[in-house]
C-alpha cells in the first residue's frame, strides 16, 4: 500500500486506494445493549464507558436503521463530498443478539442506496462462527469490517475495568476471523489505570501479533455517568492521565513497535466538552493532534515499524 507522505498507513489513503475516492461512515445506534451491563456476564459495564460519548445527533435507536442511513446519506450529501457510505453499527455490541435478527439487521442497512458495506462495532466474546461465515459471504459483494473492542492486552487491566472477557478469548476469536474475506480492526484505549509505559508498549507487541488490518487508538478519558468518573473523583492519583504533549511523544514511539502494515484508522477520539471531566487539552481538535503527531515523527525520525 503506497503511502501519501505519512510515516504510518493511514485509514483515509486505504480508503481512497480501495475505492478510489473518499467513503462516509454513517453512525448508528440500534438499541443494542452490552453482556456486561444486562447481567448475562455484569452489570454496569465497562468502568470508563459511557456510550452517549460517541454517538452523533442523527443516532437514536427508535428511528428505524433506513431511517438513520438516509438521514445521514442527506446530511453527509449536502456537503458535497461523498457518494458511497458505510453503514457503522457502532453503539454497544452489536452482534450480540439472535443469528436472523442480526442479519436482517445488517440487510436493511445494505440495502440502503449509496451504502457499500458495513463496520460493525462490538466485543470478541460476542461473536459466533455463523455470523463470522455470514459476513465472510456478504464480503464477496460488500466492503465488510469487523471492529473488536480489545482495549487492553493486560489480563489484570481487562478484570479491573470490569471488561468480563480475557485478552486470551480475544486472541481465540481472531483466530476464528483469520483468512476471511472482510477486514479485522481493533480498538485499544492507552493509559487504562494500572499500567505504565512498559505495559503500553506491550500492546503493540501483542497487537502485532493479531491477525488486524486497521487500529484504532485513544488515550484514556474520564466521562461523565461512567464508573470511572466516581473511582476518579476518590481516588485521583491512581489515574496518570497523558497531557497532549506527553500522549503526541508517547503515540509516536508506540507505532514504532507496531508491525508495519497495520493501518491507523485513528490516533485520538474526543469526547463531548459537556461529558469530559479529565484530561482537557485546551480545546485542540483531533485534526490538531494528528498533525502534531506527524510533525513529531519527522522531527525524531520515527515511523511505523521501525522497532518492530
């Protein structure tokens, strides 16, 4: 894959590369819930997690999923830029749930005009053989990726964010995706409490070692109406938030551990100001950050794989 003067792949030139021109993934929320909130496996969730923090305006589970897609097909048109979509399942797991539902569910969403395949959010205890077949036939005539929510590769972080599922039963399910047809991606939040520089860049290592295409990271968010935000209103110091400047010099040395033809789909997510209690970086944007990480790179000659 040819690079477009970034010292890492990035998730935009694949995309432009594969279908030769610019795709809008449109969000949805279907009203899916989560094992470890409904009590099959916990309640509560995951001790940072509070889903409002990511889901668009348009996302609201009582419109039906055409009803979501169209809207976003009229909002993302009218700027003029894209043509082809993705319908994003995005809020919770979203294969939990039974095997004809689901598929009628990701169905609905194909047949939606515009849309050309489908990301589908959710966690690597959450996924069957007849879905991971399914979506292995559907990739035939669909740009299909499957996202796993891995977060950490510390089995001890994992229990104490209250993940209720092991990195080793992440490894398994990988194994189960490996050599289909459809793209793999992960999703890790770095700086999870607990863990220190050492145990960061493990991750890359254990990541390198999973059969992914794309990955997606952030740095640790403290949001509102999370379990985490009431552990850091007692317990401050046992959470060692990166600044900007420290996550901007920490995300440029942890892709150098990362295996080369990984793709980043993304190096920063930001929360909404009215959920974020910590850390505030005064107001930089994403598109800020990612350039600062770039500027970082050439300045300490890093890329990509270079101590992979």
């Amino acid at each position: 894959m040819k690079i477009t003067g970034k010292r890492y792949l990035d998730y935009s030139s694949f995309i432009k590369l594969h279908f030769g021109e610019r795709v809008q993934k449109i969000s949805l929320d279907i009203g899916f819930t989560c094992p470890n909130r409904d009590g099959s496996k916990g309640f509560g969730g995951c001790t940072y997690c509070n889903n409002n923090t990511f889901n668009p305006d348009y996302c609201e589970p009582q419109k039906s999923i055409k009803h979501q897609l169209e809207e976003g097909v009229e909002f993302f048109s009218r700027k003029g830029k894209n043509n082809k979509f993705l319908a994003y399942f995005q809020a919770y797991t979203n294969t939990y749930g039974d095997f004809e539902d689901l598929k009628k569910m990701y169905e609905e969403a194909l047949s939606v005009s515009k849309v050309v395949g489908l990301v589908i959010g959710t966690r690597p205890d959450c996924i069957s053989e007849d879905i991971i077949n399914y979506l292995d036939e559907l990739s035939k005539d669909y740009f299909i990726s499957l996202e796993f929510g891995v977060e950490s590769t510390n089995e001890k972080t994992l229990l104490e964010v209250n993940r209720c599922h092991t990195f080793k039963e992440t490894k398994a399910t990988y194994e189960l995706c490996r050599n289909k047809g459809f793209h793999l991606g992960a999703h890790i939040i770095l700086g999870l409490p607990g863990e220190n520089k050492e145990d960061l860049l493990q991750h890359a290592y254990n990541l390198s070692k999973l059969p992914i295409n794309t990955l997606k990271l952030h740095h640790l968010q403290i949001v509102k109406n999370s379990v985490m935000s009431v552990q850091y209103k007692r317990n401050p110091e046992k959470f060692n938030l990166f600044t900007s400047e420290d996550y901007i010099n920490f995300v440029s040395e942890f892709i150098t551990h990362l295996r080369p033809d990984i793709i980043i789909e993304r190096f920063i997510s930001e929360a909404p100001k009215d959920l974020l209690i910590a850390p505030k970086w005064g107001g930089l944007k994403n598109f800020e950050i990612v350039a600062k990480i770039d500027k970082n790179l050439i300045e300490k000659n890093l890329w990509q794989g270079k101590n992979y």
